[in-house]
C-alpha cells in the first residue's frame, strides 16, 4: 500500500465526520458543538479512513486521488513547488564509474 494518500486521506476523513457531527448537533440539539465533540469526531474520521485503507486499499486510493485531484491548480502548484526546475536528469539503475 501506498503512503502517499494516507495523511490526505486521514484529514478529509476527520475534516468530514466532524464537520457531519458538529452539524447534527447545531441542527439537532440547537446548541453550538465543543471543541472536545469536534476534535473526538476528526479522530474517528481519520482511525475510521485508515480502517478503511486497510480493506479496500486499491479502491480508496483511488478515490482519495481523484478527491486531491479536484484541488484547484494554483493551490496544488503552490503546495508543491519546491524552488523551480533544476535540469538534473535523475538516473535510476546500476552506476557505471
């Protein structure tokens, strides 16, 4: 399994559950949610994606990258930019001296 859509994939998960729970309880108990209620359910959300990863692990990849693939150009740009190209081809395989 790949480690790349583990952290992204933990943090939509959080981000989503307590976002659910923190609306169910506005909507249905007409109280504002405590930071406890909210940080409980990001942990649950993040566990509960890596329970997932760990059944489905080609499915949820999959769709994990095509949710980070939504994220608009700039930002990912922005995100990833690591001091412009350099021009050094990368050789992968046994050196020759």
């Amino acid at each position: 399994m790949s480690t790349a859509p583990l952290v992204p994939g933990m943090v939509i998960g959080g981000v989503v559950i307590s976002c659910l729970g923190a609306a169910s309880t506005h909507y249905l108990e007409e109280k504002n949610p405590s930071v406890k209620s909210v940080g409980r359910d990001f942990i649950i959300g993040a566990i509960m994606v890596m329970m997932i990863l760990q059944l489905l692990p080609e499915s949820s990849t999959y769709l994990i990258e095509y949710i980070l693939a939504l994220i608009p150009l700039s930002l990912a740009s922005t995100a990833t930019s690591g001091g412009g190209d350099t021009g050094v081809e990368v050789k992968v395989g046994v050196p020759r001296f």
